[in-house]
C-alpha cells in the first residue's frame, strides 16, 4: 500500500511535468497554464519528500542500505 502511494504521488508528479512541458509549447505568453502545472509539481514533490521522512520518523517505513554480504 505503501508503494502504491509513492508511485502515484510520483506519476502524479511526472504527469504535471508532462503538463507544464506540453503548456509551455502549446499556449500563448499570456497563458498561467504553465506556471501553475510546474508550481503543483513542486507542491506534490515538497510533500512526498515530507510524507517520506515523517513515515520514517514515526516507523512506518524503513531505510535500508546495500544487502553487505
């Protein structure tokens, strides 16, 4: 479930760089279409970056490093 939610946080994310990209291409410079797409993907990435170091903090997820054999 968990990686379920950062993989949709993460198209989400993909998705509204795809967005600002194509606005950017496609629209007039009076356009905010493009400002507003990349402003959303930064707010998604703050919060899945905050999201993933509280579910650390508080357990619910794990880091681990290289498998040392």
């Amino acid at each position: 479930m968990k990686t379920l939610l950062i993989l949709a946080f993460l198209g989400t994310i993909l998705y509204n760089l795809g967005a600002g990209l194509y606005y950017m291409l496609v629209d007039d410079a009076s356009s905010k279409r493009t400002v507003q797409a990349l402003t959303r993907r930064v707010a998604l990435s703050v919060i899945l970056i905050l999201g993933v170091v509280f579910a650390a903090y508080t357990g619910l997820i794990e880091f681990h490093g290289v498998h040392q054999g």
